[in-house]
C-alpha cells in the first residue's frame, strides 16, 4: 500500500474520483481525529470518512489561523490550480500573515483510478527554501561529521535474529570485518565515531540504524519491529542526546518503525512497509519531519527496503535487479515528482552502500568487496568521480545485516 502524504491537504477539483475495483474506493472528507481540522486524504483513514461530493470545496479556517482571520475563497473548480475533469489535486497549506502559501501536486484521471485501487495518497510537505541533505542544501547531502556505531556481542552468533536458516556467524571474523568498517569511517575518512559497547542481552545491537533515524539536527527514536530489539533504543537515545539533537520518541504502542526501511534521498523519504515496520510508523516520520515528503513502498521478500537499495550519491539510487527491487524502484518513481539516476547491480545485497560527501576527499562510496560481488563491484567501478572503498561483511549478512545497518550517520552543523 504505497502512499505519501502531509498531515493536512486539502482536496479540489472538478468530478468525482473515478469508479475503483469492487470494495475499494478513494474518499476525502474530515479528518476524523480531528473535526475542526481542514478536510484531508490519508492512507489510513481514506475508507472511514465520507464521500465527496461532485465538486468538493475547501471549508474551515486551517490550524493556527488567528480567530477570526480572513481566507481566501477556494477556487469555483480545480481549473485554477491546474486540475482538470476527473483529476484530484492535493494541495498542502501553510497559513501565515499573507495568508496561505501552497504547494501542488496533481494526479491525473488515471493516475487517480490507479490510486484507489491501490490506496495511494500524495500527500505534499510544507514549502521550504532549502532542501538539505545530512546537513542542509542539495550541495550538502551526504555531508557528516559524526557516526554511531556498536561493538558486536558475542550473542549475535546464536541469537540474533535472521530471516533464513543458514551458517553461523564466526565472531572472530565478525568483529575483524566490523572493526575494519570503523576503522575506515574514523580513520579513512575522519569522521567523531561514538561507539556504543556491546550488550550480550541485546544480540542484534550492533545494527544499530534501526534505533534511530538522523535528519539534520532531529534524532527520531524508533519502535523497531522485533520486540526483541527495542531496548536497543536505550543507548542510542543516551549517546544522540550528548550531541544535543533534537529528540523525538516514537511512544506510540501501535507504531513500529525500522530505520532499515528509511531511504533518505536529500529531499524527500521513502519508507519500506516491511515485517518490521508499519503505515503508523511512517506517518510518525512524516509528522517529525514535516519539510519533506514520505512515500511508503511495499517490501515483501526482503527484511528492509534498504536489504536491496541505498544512495550512491546526489540524485543516485543504487538498487539491485531481482524482480523486487526493481518493482519497489518503479513505485518510487511514481510516487517522486523528481526524477533520479539510478545504478543497477547484479546483487540486491550489494546495493547496500554509504555514500558520503568529505570535504577534503568529495565523493566516497563504502560498497561491498570485490571477493563477495564481483560482478557488483564492476559497476560501482564506473563512478569514476567518486573515491570507492570496498568492504567485507561476510559474516552479518548472515543475519540480514548491511554495509548501512552498522552506523547512525549524523552531520553537526551547530556547536556541541
């Protein structure tokens, strides 16, 4: 059930949605959680609140409107923003001294009959200036300056949770590999690594990416899937907090959110809608990080929508060819008003890679070596502007983990 969405759009146009599949139907009316609020289209709520009429009008001042204030009549049909006969526009609204600034996206005719078979909502972010990356502005994406890493318990050998029986890990090997992927990020690459201990009760701690997801200066704690993982969330809370990050907890019992399924691309987030995380969870990021737009991807035959896709730089996707990843790329794609390069490897887990933005060394790609996916590394091979820095990791991968999983990457841009 792919979507993207803003907590308030509004709905205009001319005509009724178009007739959907039998039991399905694409409504818009008030949010039932709160009456007083505009009208608007989610995901979640779309099959409970009440049909619209042929011509749907936008009524009721927006949240933090001052009383009494004046608003400008809605358009008398969809025409004024651009929207035809049988086309849905969503338009998301701030209101300030000037009145309502808006931004717009429009589905056309079938793109509308496509989205109520399929539950999908484009739901718009609130106009900015600046899209940023780790750090503000499309320049900076990929910049940082601190990563949060985990020593390996020796737990994970046995205990930690995998998708697929299979050989177990050799700690020995394990840890070479791990220490070896520090060592680039701290001494390669100069980033301030934290690095959390081990906890033997927590046998999947050292995947870190899962507790946390950074944007900017706002740490948004996660609900990991597993309830086996969530006490992870402990020590990345602790360790985020002697940065002076923004917090924001994720608290609600019905929400799960792995940072795994979190795709970043510098100006906007896709979320996997995986085993291990849920519609509520993405709708809490989306509400946390309200400058940009969330669209949710299915993911079924991987653990994460990160297990087959990652950026390899500024507008890149990297993403591998199973016939999954390249499905979850076309959604992408159509839920994205902006278009992205994408680089095709033969292996989905080679897709996993981290990219960063050095200033003194400018592009660098952390992927998977050479001796694990050869054909793999052949195409990252072509990146010829970017310094390439091949990585083992043989022996988490036999427990789901990726080149990414291991870090939480954040670029500090205020004084500590």
């Amino acid at each position: 059930m792919p979507g993207t969405w803003h907590p308030k759009p509004q709905r205009c146009g001319t005509g009724a949605a178009p007739a959907a599949q039998p039991g399905t139907e694409l409504r818009v009316g008030p949010n039932p959680r709160d009456p007083l609020a505009e009208p608007w289209l989610s995901p979640l709520d779309a099959a409970r609140v009440p049909a619209p009429p042929p011509t749907a009008q936008v009524s009721g001042a927006p949240r933090g409107a001052a009383n009494g204030a004046a608003r400008p009549p809605p358009p008398a049909n969809g025409s004024a923003l651009g929207c035809g006969p049988m086309e849905i526009c969503l338009v998301g609204s701030q209101w300030g001294a000037a009145g309502p600034r808006a931004a717009l996206y429009q589905l056309p005719g079938p793109a509308v009959a496509a989205a109520a078979r399929s539950r999908v909502a484009r739901i718009l972010p609130r106009p900015r200036t600046v899209m940023a990356g780790l750090g503000g502005g499309p320049a900076a994406f990929g910049r940082c300056t601190h990563a949060v890493v985990r020593a390996l318990p020796e737990s994970l050998c046995r205990q930690a949770l995998r998708s697929t029986a299979g050989p177990e890990v050799d700690f020995a090997r394990a840890e070479r590999e791990h220490q070896l992927y520090v060592g680039v990020l701290r001494g390669k690459l100069g980033l301030q690594v934290l690095e959390l201990p081990a906890d033997e009760s927590l046998p999947d701690c050292v995947f870190v990416e899962d507790a946390a997801v950074v944007c900017e200066e706002t740490a948004l704690l996660t609900r990991p899937g597993a309830p086996s993982r969530r006490k992870e969330v402990e020590a990345m809370k602790r360790v985020l907090e002697s940065l002076n990050l923004n917090m924001v907890e994720m608290v609600d019992e019905n929400a799960t959110l792995d940072g795994g399924d979190v795709l970043f691309t510098g100006r906007e987030f896709f979320v996997g809608l995986s085993k291990r995380t849920n519609q509520r969870g993405a709708e809490i990021l989306a509400d946390t990080f309200k400058d940009y737009a969330v669209s949710t991807v299915p993911v079924h035959d991987s653990l994460h929508l990160k297990s087959f896709c990652s950026m390899a730089g500024p507008n890149l996707i990297a993403i591998g060819s199973s016939e999954a990843a390249q499905k979850a790329l076309k959604t992408m794609q159509q839920m994205s008003d902006h278009r992205y390069d994408k680089l095709t490897v033969p292996d989905d887990a080679a897709a996993n890679c981290i990219y960063l933005n050095i200033p003194s060394k400018g592009h660098v790609l952390l992927h998977r070596a050479p001796e694990e996916y050869p054909e793999s590394a052949k195409v990252f091979e072509k990146l010829k502007d970017h310094m390439l820095i091949p990585i083992a990791n043989t022996e988490l991968e036999k427990v789901d983990g990726a080149l990414t999983c291991c870090s939480v990457l954040i670029n500090k841009t205020s004084e500590l």
